[in-house]
C-alpha cells in the first residue's frame, strides 16, 4: 500500500497515476517507456517519464522539452529526461560538460554518476606506449580532477592509452572492481540510479532498470541452489531480453556460465559439453532436440531449464550484493569459433569481464547513459558482450535482436538507434540493400565493426549510408574479453587499413619468433598485456603455456606497427602462405582482389601445391547480377601484385560458411584439398 510522499496512489494528482504494483519500482506513463524516456521519435507530444529519488522517496515528473539536473543528496547528479521536439538536446546542454552528454558514465559504487576512465588519469599514470599522450585533466576547486567531456571526441587530438598496472587501480578506485564485485553489481548501480529507465526492448517486450535487477536476482537464487560455486552452466539461448537475464544471474550466483553457438551441431555441441561438464542447461525449446543429442553423444545427464517454456523463477526479493565470490575466480567459459582445430574453451574471470566492458568504452565515441544501442551481432560471443555488458552498466538502453538485413535495417530507424556493432559483411549487406535510400539513419552517431579493416571504398560507402557517425574498428580476440586494439572515426579515413591503437589498459607489442621486440615497420606477432586477457584455457595446460608465455597474450596475428604508433594486421599467422619459401599474406591479395567491383566477399588460402609447397588460390562470391571470369581475376592480380602472389586457382561460390563474428570460416575451405 502506497503512502503520502513515497511513490504511493496517495498523490494521483501530484504522479498522474498510481505505479504497477505488480512490479515494485517507477514505471513511465507513457505505454511506450522506449519512446518516452529516450526521444521523441514521431514528432508528436507524449507523456513524461518520471524518475523516482529512492533515497527521498519521491517522484519528480518532468516538464517537456528540456533535459535539466538535479543534485541528490551524498548521491551525485541525477538527470530527468524531458523531451525536445527534434528528438536532440537544447544546444547548450549538448556542449557543455557533465550536462548529459554522451560521455562515459558509469554509476559509482556510492551512487553517483561516475565518469569515464579516461577523464580521470593524473599526472605520473603509467601510458600504455611511448607514442601516447595522456590526459592531464585539471583539479576543479576541491582538488578533484575535472570531468572530461568524450561527447567532443572528434575535434580533439587524444587518445586514451593507460598501463594495466594503472588501469588495476583505477578499476578499484573508481568502480569498486575488487574484492566480491560481480557484473550483475554493475547493473544493480545502474538500476539503483536509473529505476524507471528503460533497459532491455525485445519485439515489444520491455523491461525496466527495477524490473532486470529483479529478474536476475530470482534467477541468481534459481541458479545457486542448483550449482555450487564454480559450477558450470551451459547457456543455449538465442539473442533475446532472456540471454542477459540469465547471464547476469549465473555469474551473480558464483556458477560459470558457458555460452553457446545456436549455430552448433549435435557433434559440436557434444563435444563442448563432455569438456565443460555443466550441471545444469539453460536452452530455449527449439534447441531441445539438439541439445538431446548432443548429451547422449556426451554420455551426460544433465538437468535443464527451457526458458520460453518452464514457469520463470519466482521472486527472490529485492537485490542484495553478491557475496563471498572473488572477483579474479573463473566467471565464464567461451570457446573459440574452431576455425583452426578443435574450439578452446576461453576462461574470464569477474575481473577481465568487468575490465574489459569497462576500459573499451573509452575509445570508443557517442556512448553514455543516453544511448539507444541495438544488439544484433550474436549475443554468445564475447564481441557483443563487451558491448551489452557495458551497454546495461551505463544505464543506457538495449535493443536486442537478430540480424537479418532488412530487418535490421528498420530496427536501426524505429527506434532511432544511437548504435550498434555488426561486422563488415553485415554493413556491406546493408549498404548493398535496395532499402537504404528509403529509410533516415541520420541519428545514428557510431557504428562499430570489427573482424577486419574495410578498403577505401567500401567504408566510404558505409559512411554515407550513415552520415552522422562516427565509424570505429575494433580488433580483438575472444582471449582478450573481444577489444584490444581500436581506430577511432577521426583517424578512420587518414589511417585506412590501421587496426589503431591499444585500448585504454592493455599494451601492444610486435615481436618475432624469440619474442624480441622488432623495429616499428617490420612484421611480426602481436602479443598484449592488460587485465581484461584470459587467464587460460579449459583443460588445455601446454596450449595455456604457449599462448600466455612469459606474461603476454600471444595473438597469433601478424601484423607491424607504423612511425605514430598505429597498428597494421597483415595476416593470421596460421593463414599465412609459403609458396616455393616466399611469404604471402592472404590478407594482401583479398584487399586486391576486392578492388573488382563484381566482387561482394572473397577469401584467399595456400592450395596444396607438389612443386612449391603451397599456391595461392582464392574463392568468390560475387555481387547479385555481376559476371566475373577467373581470367579476369588473375589479369586484375597481376596488374597490382608480384607474380608469385597471383592466385593460380580461383573459384566462385554462392556463399561461405561463417563464423558466429562473420568470419569466413578458411578451415571449411581448406577441407576440400585435404587428402
């Protein structure tokens, strides 16, 4: 029963309207929150979005078309959301720091709005690379450091590079990453500042910062009385508001979550289920037949739980923070696309998580609790959990779907996404799509990729599909938490073919095979060193000890690094061809081969060869409607590379087995001159 001053129907006149009792909490009065809270997307008047200070117990409704602050006491800044009529922010709010702009703020552990890393570095922080410059932000009157601005990203010259050993402290520091710290916690910061803010949208289903916490917390009770600490629990379920619900309440638990491809089948799925070994299945019910055979394959029992199907779990209470789970213990388990061999399973702890979800933000731009961010990469790899995790730590909202282009594309316009990460085929899909000229993208403000660099062209042409954004590479690995290495939009076009720089907390370096550094310009093995790496792999103690050797992440990416410190990926080491003992990167062929227009995806590999050991050989699949000869491939190669390095077997394919990130899986190519 509501009373007078805390929320209750005892003011209908003061709140417009009781709250839903069925869901303790803020609940916006508009029945769409999305479009209420966020922007006003169809340029008519809505009603307002009311927070709720949960320290005073009151509601404070909003007027329109401004975005103002309000200081609550011991608890920081505190926005309410008004509307303006263009869907944007007046002018002077949009410039000036603090003002809600669209920098990094993260909830602090003491409820404040904390801001980014990066804005906070002091004089004397150890810089990641020699080439860096950190920033120096000057001490208001209180001897703080003043908050930086990343909303101005574009018209500055900085980038934000910071030492582990650094980062470490800073983690702690501002975060309160340390001791018994989950991600779920995170969130519950997040939920604790923004309750009536809208979280997760899923084909119209919606829930709110109150109602996620909520949600995790039964199922971290689900979870715990069926997993003992340190437990696994495989997690079968595709991109849906279901997927960080549970993988929230896993880790918050102490259990291991082990995410899973849908993509898989029965002889996969068994393998990694004899090698994790989960006590408990979380899966949706059109998996079940799989999942079926994959256990009898594995010789395992396993209980199950089908989320669109079983009665979810009841009400725990409200949330509590995790306790008596260390924060550097295994938190999840994530196994390798298997482009190479047998998948790997990739262990993170608490710490790497939050780490990386916490550090990569900072290079990135355009990311702060105002930002609509679509999820349609697969939500089981760890590339798009470096994006959701962070996404639902800021207090920002989440559109989560699967990508189908057309599809995506009117996600992208209904909702007036801010951003989203897709992979280069996937934006040269959209870009090829008939629908681009009928739909208005122009509030997009960032579009990450990653996977691979885009020729000149190609990312020309993504640009001008989006117009208004800034387009960032991201390069990582699924040992790394998914980003270690970044290129913002500024240096987009000026460094093309760049990977760019280590993201805040993790240093680069290029070695040989002797892990000797070797001079700027030259090739050879990127290897890293940052807290968000693994800290090995799942019953893999000699593949452990090759790869994090001497302390530093080897990458087996080759690549070098230029004169003002920008990275350069040639190739995989293990994609490398040695023709007649000459090196040939893949890599550089496929950038030449996709200069032919008629081309939409290619991929080169060594074709087994008596003479010389290898050849070049290169699969195409073309654009819809385009006619290309092999002939005309091998005259194009010549023209622009050395003659050893032209393909001397070309083939043309209707499309490519891809990985989960939109890699072209070479290793299902290679299999058809094996024997």
């Amino acid at each position: 029963m509501g009373r007078r001053g805390h929320g209750g129907a005892g003011h209908p006149r003061r709140h417009g309207g009781g709250l839903d009792r069925d869901q303790p909490g803020c609940q916006p009065a508009d029945p769409d929150p999305l479009r209420a809270g966020l922007h006003e997307v169809d340029g008519q008047s809505r009603p307002r979005l009311r927070e709720c200070d949960h320290r005073r117990g009151r509601l404070r409704p909003c007027g329109r078309g401004r975005l103002h602050r309000f200081r609550r006491s011991g608890a920081g800044t505190q926005f309410r959301l008004h509307h303006e009529p263009d869907g944007r922010r007046p002018a002077a709010q949009r410039a000036r720091p603090g003002a809600g702009g669209r920098g990094l703020s993260l909830p602090g552990r003491h409820g404040g709005a904390r801001r980014g890393l990066a804005a906070r570095l002091r004089r004397g922080a150890a810089v990641a690379s020699p080439h860096a410059r950190p920033i120096l932000p000057r001490s208001n009157a209180k001897g703080r450091p003043r908050d930086v601005n990343l909303t101005d990203w574009d018209n500055r010259e900085r980038r934000y590079d910071l030492s582990p050993e650094a980062a470490a402290r800073e983690l702690e520091r501002h975060y309160g990453i340390a001791g018994e710290t989950t991600f779920a916690d995170l969130v519950a910061r997040a939920a604790e500042q923004f309750p009536a803010k809208v979280a997760i949208v899923h084909h119209g289903r919606i829930l709110t910062y109150a109602q996620l916490i909520r949600k995790v917390a039964a199922v971290r009770r689900f979870v715990a009385d069926r997993a003992k600490p340190g437990q696994r629990v495989a997690l079968l379920v595709d991109n849906s508001d279901h997927y960080p619900i549970w993988y929230f309440g896993i880790l918050a638990a102490g259990a291991v979550a082990v995410p899973i491809n849908p993509k898989l089948v029965a002889r996969e799925l068994g393998y990694m289920v004899g090698d994790a070994e989960p006590v408990l299945f979380v899966e949706e019910t059109r998996f079940e037949k799989l999942i079926d055979d994959a256990l009898a394959m594995a010789g395992r029992d396993v209980p199950r739980f089908v989320v669109d199907r079983d009665p979810p779990p009841p009400y725990a209470g409200e949330w509590q923070p995790t306790r008596g789970i260390d924060v550097h213990s295994p938190a999840a388990i994530y196994y390798t696309s298997g482009t190479t061999g047998a998948p790997k399973g990739v262990i993170h702890t608490h710490y790497s998580l939050m780490a990386g979800a916490v550090l990569c933000p900072e290079a990135w731009e355009h990311t702060g609790p105002e930002t609509r961010f679509l999820a349609c990469t697969p939500m089981f790899h760890i590339a798009s959990h470096v994006f959701f995790l962070v996404i639902l730590a800021l207090g920002a909202t989440l559109v989560v779907d699967s990508y189908q282009t057309e599809r995506t594309m009117r996600q992208i316009a209904d909702h007036r996404i801010d951003a989203f990460f897709a992979v280069p085929s996937q934006l040269l899909m959209m870009e090829q799509h008939p629908l681009k000229d009928e739909l208005d993208f122009s509030h997009v403000k960032m579009v990450c990729f990653g996977a691979a660099p885009m020729a000149m062209d190609r990312l020309q042409a993504v640009q001008d599909m989006f117009p208004n954004a800034g387009l960032v590479h991201a390069m990582g690995q699924t040992e790394s938490c998914g980003m270690i290495v970044t290129l913002s939009s500024k240096r987009a076009f000026e460094k093309i073919g760049s990977v760019g720089v280590p993201v805040p907390g993790n240093v680069i370096r290029v070695v040989d095979a002797d892990d000797n550094d070797v001079p700027r310009g030259e090739i050879g093995e990127l290897v890293s060193r940052g807290p968000q790496n693994m800290i090995g792999y799942l019953n893999r103690p000699d593949a452990t000890a090759e790869t994090l050797r001497g302390g530093w992440l080897h990458t087996g990416d080759l690549g070098y690094q230029d004169e003002d410190g920008y990275l350069y990926l040639v190739d995989r080491s293990k994609d490398m061809i040695i023709r007649g003992g000459e090196n040939i990167y893949s890599t550089e062929v496929e950038d030449v081969v996709y200069m032919l227009d008629a081309v939409s995806l290619c991929a080169v590999i060594g074709v087994p060869d008596k003479l010389f050991g290898e050849e070049v050989g290169v699969f195409i699949q073309t654009r819809k409607g385009r006619a290309l000869a092999a002939e005309d491939v091998q005259k194009h190669c010549r023209e622009h590379l050395a003659a050893y390095k032209v393909p001397r077997v070309v083939e043309f394919v209707d499309d490519f087995a891809m990985t989960a990130t939109g890699k072209i899986q070479k290793g299902e190519l290679r299999k058809r001159y094996q024997g």
